[in-house]
C-alpha cells in the first residue's frame, strides 16, 4: 500500500531469464567497506514473507492472516525463508480507543492482533503490521500514527508485532525525515526487534537518508501487475544500488508473482530481478491456492540464496542496449551474478563481457551455473559469455572462477 537481472534463466520453454554469477573483486564494494545501518540487529539480509495488499487489498481478516500461515507452512515456504506475515492496510478501526490507542477491526479480527501474534508465532513465523505517518492510513479506514508514535510503538511490541510497514498519507505536510525518524526511535525505545520498512514512495529519495531509520526504503511508487510497471519500479530502484547492504534494504515494492496479470516468463523475469537487486522478497498473491508455476518461481532455492547471499551487495545494470539489459555484482565466495534480461517483443543475442561485470584478468575462465535449469554449463567461459534471450524473458547465471 502507499504511493535488472543478470539472470541466466533455464532454457526451459517456459524461462525467460538469465543470472550469471562470476568473480566479485572488481564489482563493487563488501559490507566491510560499508558502515552498518540502523543498529537493531535486524535485516543482515533482505526479509522474505508475504503481504496482504497486493492481492487482498482491504478484503483482509484475521481467517485469511491464519490461513496464509497455514500455507506457508504446509508449502515448504517458511522452510525457504518466507517467515513474515505481513497484514497491510484496513486492520483496524478508524478511530482509536477511549485510552488513544489503535484497536484491531471489530468485525474483521475479532480475536485481536495479540492474539494473532501469538497464532503466527506458534507456526514458527512473524507477523508484521502495517501503520501510516499521517493522521489517517492510505484508504482512510484507519487511524494514523502522526503524534502517537511512542503510544503505538508500545501498542506494537505488547502484541508481539515483528515488523512495521509504515505509509506516507495524510502526512500534514511535516516532511518524512521528520515523521519517519520519530516512529524509528519509539520504536528502539520498546526494547522489541521490529523489522522497520519504510513505505515513504521515494518521495523525498529515502535511500539518501533512510540508513540510520528504518531496515529498508521504498525506493518507488506503488507496483501493479504488469510488464511495464514491474520494469518502472526495477529501473527507479537501480537507481540507489550503491545504498543497499547488509542491516539497510532498497525496496521497490512487493512482489506480484502469481497474481495473474503477467505470463510465466514475465514473471520468472520479476523474481530474478528482484533476487540480485537484494530486495525484499515480500510474496503478494494467495499463498492457500498458489499454482505449480508459481511455486517453480517463488520456491527456486539457487535464486533465493542470489538474493540472500551474505556479502549484500545489489546487482546493477552494466549495460543497456535498447530494450536489453545486462545487470550484474558480486557475490560471496569470489563469485559474480549475471542477468539477461530482454524487454524486446522478439529474442535476442546478449552478450556479457568480462571488463563490464568486473572478472579479472579478462581472460580468466570461469563455470556458468544456470540457476533457473539447475544445472552447470558444460564448457568453461573466457573474456564474455554469449546466450539467446526469448521476448520478455530473462537468463541467470552464477560465474564462478575456476582456479
């Protein structure tokens, strides 16, 4: 709510992507050159879980919030790392309680946040919340946070809140580094880890300053479940690569795998992406009814370990030919990730080119991993590494030196 890959996808008839990972010495700089974020222990790496709003929108109940923990479970999801459950907008009452506070929606959840905490919790998960830094959420159903920070805060961590999505409506015209920094420091005051997001558009570029606030930073306005505006949002997040590391994330929204407004390949392009941009992998679809495709996406462990990799550092685009994208970083262990991407609406040969992803000498040889087919490259790749893009498709590779 609120206002590239170098990916060596699979050949398979339905990938559209490709991720290359090679040697990291040249391309870019570690976390231990890098000051650590905003100090509250969390986000080493960027979170993985799911949001309500992409596909629920304000349809939100405390059913749908216990389901959903169901099925991240029973799916194998939680297992791979997707442990938030994140309730968005329309969760509470539009006014507060005779004492001030945020009560939960009385038709909706009934049984109360803490209580769903407690719920979420017993699953093995964390439940996060959404609040605003205006005097009224988004939609206007709920009550914002502006001049309650401390109260809400508190309200927060007494339910067992794990992470705070926090909007920027309704702001009263008091600028965000003032409204943000207010909610960041009620919230160390609790003495509870919580996972603190930025939801702040890009509006005033709160990767310039969102470091010593929040654990990541909208980067971009609102995504939707589309070709161009899931491009849009990567491009205006590409932006501020250099902000990302380890403590402190770039968020260009959540994801829209498995919603339906995009094709396979499409979205296999969205995943990648988002993987070596090192940006929260927050699931927006129905988890209880997700589809096979979508799982091969969203479940693909060579790809979450891209993005969860612990050097931290966000892949960037070394290339724009036209409509095709070469995006490319380090990774632990010496390695370099490498995305094909193909906006074009007919295939492509791409080439990446050893001097632009940072592998040294030019000549050194190195295995591609193809990390969407699973499987090595036969033949070991010298000074650049050629492949065939399909339309609106992608490849990802991992490059790994060879000694």
């Amino acid at each position: 709510m609120g206002r590239r890959c170098v990916l060596f996808c699979s050949f398979l008839f339905y990938s559209s992507c490709i991720v290359i990972v090679a040697s990291s010495r040249h391309l870019g700089n570690g976390p231990s050159s890098r000051k650590m974020l905003l100090d509250n222990g969390l986000a080493l790496t960027p979170p993985m879980g799911w949001n309500s709003w992409n596909h629920f929108h304000c349809q939100i109940n405390e059913k749908v919030v216990r389901e959903t923990a169901d099925a991240l479970v029973s799916t194998g999801l939680a297992q791979l790392g997707y442990v938030y459950v994140n309730i968005d907008d329309c969760w509470g009452e539009s006014k507060r309680d005779y004492q001030g506070n945020l009560v939960a929606n009385k038709t909706t959840f009934p049984s109360g946040i803490q209580a769903l905490a407690d719920y979420v919790h017993s699953k093995g998960l964390k439940l996060g919340i959404y609040a605003d830094a205006g005097l009224r959420t988004c939609t206007g159903k709920v009550a914002g946070s502006l001049g309650h920070e401390e109260q809400d805060a508190n309200t927060f961590a007494s339910w067992g809140i794990d992470y705070l999505k926090y909007d920027n409506c309704y702001n009263n015209d008091v600028k965000p580094t003032v409204r943000y920094k207010a909610m960041s420091s009620a919230l160390k005051k609790t003495g509870r880890p919580i996972f603190f997001s930025l939801c702040e558009w890009g509006d005033m570029r709160p990767a310039l300053w969102g470091a010593d606030v929040g654990n990541s930073w909208r980067t971009t306005d609102d995504i939707s479940d589309s070709w161009e505006k899931m491009l849009k949002a990567a491009d205006m997040n590409e932006v501020f690569a250099e902000y990302a590391k380890p403590g402190g994330w770039n968020d260009p929204d959540m994801l829209e795998v498995g919603n339906g407004g995009m094709k396979y390949n499409e979205y296999v392009v969205h995943f990648s992406i988002w993987a070596v941009s090192k940006a929260p992998l927050l699931l927006g679809c129905d988890i209880r009814s997700v589809t096979n495709e979508t799982m091969q996406i969203i479940s693909n462990k060579e790809v979450i370990a891209i993005n969860q990799d612990s050097l931290g550092v966000q892949a960037r685009k070394v290339r724009m030919e036209g409509e095709r994208d070469i995006w490319a970083g380090p990774l632990s262990g010496d390695r370099v990730v490498v995305l094909f991407v193909n906006r074009k609406p007919w295939i492509s040969s791409m080439t990446a080119h050893w001097d632009d992803i940072g592998i040294n000498p030019a000549g050194a040889p190195v295995e591609a991993r193809d990390v969407w087919e699973h499987r090595t490259l036969p033949t070991p790749f010298q000074e650049k590494l050629t492949t065939e893009v399909d339309p609106h498709a992608c490849k990802l590779y991992v490059l790994t030196p060879i000694s």
